[in-house]
C-alpha cells in the first residue's frame, strides 16, 4: 500500500492554518474564509479547527509570542498554523505529539518547507510550557478570555455586574435552534418527526414556534427543511415577529431584511395574506432574501433601497408595521462568529450609531398612524441601542415606546428604553435588543 504523503490531520491543519491567515491578517470573514479554504472530505474538521482558533486566538497568539523571539517576522501561513496547532494542543482531545507531528507536515503542504524545524521547536516548547505560560497571561482577563482588551474594558463600564457571563457566552457553543411554521404543522408534530429520525430536541416555552435541538446536525438530515417547513433561527431572532405582532391585511416593512430569515418568519407569523415590502441596501443582499423566500414557499415585494437616504422608498405609502434589524458590530452573536473578536474595533461603533440612527429616523418617517416599528440589533452595545432610539425619539415628538403583550423573554433586562437579552444568559439565545415605537400621531 502507497504511503500518505502527509500525516494524519496534516491537510486539515493546513487547511484550517489558510482559514485564520485570511481571518486574522486579511480582515476576511470566517464564513468566507472557510467557503474559500474548508471544502473538501475534511470540511468538518477545517471548519472545528479554524473556528476555535479563531475563538481562541487572542489567548492562544500572546502564549506562542513568548516562544518566539520575532512573531512578526514570521511568514503569516506559518503564524496562522502555529495558533492552529497550539488550539489543537490546548483545547482538542488529539494527543499532543500527535499535533506537532501533523504540524511538521503541514508547514510544507503550505509550502513554506524552511519553517518545518521552527514549527516543530516552538511546538515542542508550547506542549511542555503551556500551563506555566497561560498561568501568567490569563492574570489578564481579556486574555483570559480571548476578547480584545477595548471590549471587555467597555462591557465591564455597561454591564459590571454581568461581564463575566457575557464573556462566558461569547465562548461557548450556541445551540442549533429552530423556527416552525405553524401554518403548515405544529411545534409538537414537528418533534415527532425529529425523534423518528433519531434527532433529539426541546420546545422552547416561551416562543410558540421554537425548537433547539439536543445536539446541532446538517440541515440536510431535517425532516422538511428543504421544503420550508422548519428554518434554523436563534430564539432571540424569533422574538421579532411576537414584538411587531402582523396582522393580516397589513402593510408591513422589513427594513434592512437580508439575509430573510425574519422576512420570512413575519410572513409566517401574520397568519394571512399581508403586503410586505422588504428592502436591503444591494441586489446581492437582496438576492438572499429571494433564496430564502423561494425555499419557504413565500413571496414578498423585493427592492433595493437605503433608508438613510431621505427619498428612500418615496413612492411608498405609510406601512402599519416596520422592522428595522440595524446593521451593527454584532457584539451579541460572538458564539456563532468568533471572528468578531478579530475584525471589529472600537472606532466602528461610534460610525454604526450613525449610520443606525439614520435608517431609524428614515423608517420611522415611514410609519402610519397608530403603526409600530420594532428596532433590533444584535448587539450588547448601548451606543447602538438604547442611545440611538432616545436619539430619534429626542426628535420625533409623535412617536412613543411601547412594551407589546407578548410572552416575556426570561432573563430579558429593560432598558431605558427597550428591552436587552444577553448572550448564553438564562433565556439561551444569542444578544438582541429591542425597543418598540408607535406613532402616536400627536405630536406630544
């Protein structure tokens, strides 16, 4: 038999290690590094690598510096490997020697052969050094924790006594959760048909369309995904549609909709025919939503628009309900895209407060009398929440926050104004805030 040209988990690594170079030195998103680099029969164990090193590279980088008398000198696919190999070490259950033998091997699939002994030696070093070494820099709770120290020092001044937890959450695994369409089977149907295909799951008591599974799978082995009956979607994200409350006959807007997963869930939701515009800054983002709506069996008006224009949507009458899921620096969804950690700084959040006070001024110019609007982010940023809704209620007298009857989030914290779910706290979900504004049409 015809000897491996590499051993074992070599191409893996090296897979993994082009992954977190385009993360970490290119400023590339880890979905599309991995749609770039994590293909092939080793997908899965690319995708595991690269994304925990990316969890873990803020911890993992500073502990490797120490073995080296010139990081930065080093050639990227090599600094890039060294953190895939040292999360292999620190965080997998691979025996060691294992790693920094498909280390070795891997450096030359990267073709970066001179690097092979440094790799080995600095390796070697970090397996017999580790504990002493993260004893001393874990003294440090941004390392500690892998967040950059401009985070952590701002989420302690907004939320003291629930930093911790917070920091916890971004570090954990998020559940795969799911959204049911109730129009065509029932949440206690649908986890039938889970457990006959062997797939364990939970009802979420506090969402009537709300599943998270024990263990994540494929969507491909969900019974009717392909057909639109069930949609992956954490539960926070599923609390719009309960905040906006549809109703059918209504005009609604879908504000900043790609990629459709809450376009899709309002429709749901309404129970009957509603007119729903849904809008998004580009044809390619907008192309996201038709794939989604095509998958659900649901149609929707589609058009490019940016509401922070003033003449956005001006042929438009007023809508009877607006959702605006702002962009923002997604502070809350860490869990699922670790890469935040790496490609969000501080100065990002003063110009997402712009831009989102912008759009929200511009939606809510939109809305009807009576009408709501329910402003989302999924960040755990007050500069992006509650300061940019006091911002455009400071200077729209006619419009009021409103808190809707629906079944409360557990853990949900009000704030001033608005309401603030936390990432892993007690309700599950990923970080979301909302605030709910109506248009009084008084103008006190």
């Amino acid at each position: 038999m015809a000897r491996t040209p590499w051993a074992p988990g070599a191409a893996a690594l090296a897979a993994a290690a082009q992954v977190v170079e385009a993360v970490a030195e290119q400023g590339r998103s880890l979905d599309a590094a991995l749609e770039e680099f994590g293909q092939g029969s080793e997908r899965s164990a690319v995708r595991a690598i690269a994304t925990g090193t990316v969890r873990w590279y803020l911890r993992l980088t500073p502990a490797l510096a120490r073995l080296l008398a010139r990081p930065r000198d080093l050639a990227t696919p090599v600094r890039a490997l060294l953190a895939c190999a040292a999360h292999q070490v620190e965080y997998s259950r691979n025996a060691p020697e294992v790693t920094v033998h498909a280390a070795v091997d891997a450096v030359r699939v990267l073709r970066q052969p001179r690097a092979a002994g440094l790799v080995n030696a600095v390796l070697r070093r970090f397996v017999r050094e580790r504990v002493s070494i993260f004893a001393a820099l874990d003294a440090e709770l941004a390392v500690r924790t892998a967040h950059p120290g401009w985070l952590v020092d701002l989420l302690g001044r907004q939320w003291p006594d629930a930093r911790a937890s917070i920091l916890a959450g971004d570090n954990g695994h998020p559940p795969l959760t799911l959204r049911v369409d109730l129009t065509r089977t029932s949440v206690a149907g649908y986890r039938r048909r889970l457990e006959a295909a062997g797939i364990g799951s939970e009802e979420i008591q506090w969402l009537d369309s709300g599943i998270t599974l024990d263990r994540p799978c494929p969507v491909s082995e969900l019974p009717g995904f392909s057909d639109g009956e069930v949609s992956v979607q954490d539960a926070g994200a599923q609390w719009a549609a309960a905040l906006l409350a549809v109703r059918p006959g209504q005009r609604v807007l879908d504000a900043c909709a790609a990629p459709g997963g809450k376009t899709g869930h309002l429709l749901e939701a309404a129970v009957g025919a509603v007119d729903l515009l849904a809008v998004d800054v580009s044809a390619e983002r907008l192309a996201l939503v038709e794939d989604n709506l095509q998958r659900l069996g649901r149609t929707a008006r589609l058009a490019i628009a940016d509401l922070t224009q003033p003449d956005a949507l001006a042929g438009e009458a007023p809508f009877d309900r607006i959702l605006v899921d702002a962009p923002c620096s997604s502070t809350g969804v860490i869990r699922r895209h670790p890469d935040i950690k790496l490609l969000r700084r501080a100065s990002d959040i003063g110009a997402f407060a712009d831009t989102q006070i912008r759009i929200l001024r511009g939606a809510a110019a939109r809305l009807a009398p009576g009408g709501r609007l329910v402003y989302g982010t999924c960040s755990v940023l007050a500069a992006e929440n509650e300061a940019v809704v006091r911002a455009v209620l400071n200077e729209a007298p006619h419009l009021r926050t409103v808190v809707p009857e629906v079944s409360p989030a557990p853990g949900a914290l009000p704030r001033d104004p608005g309401v603030q779910l936390l990432p892993g706290a007690e309700a599950g979900t990923d970080g979301f805030y909302y605030a709910c504004l109506e248009n009084t049409t008084t103008g006190t």
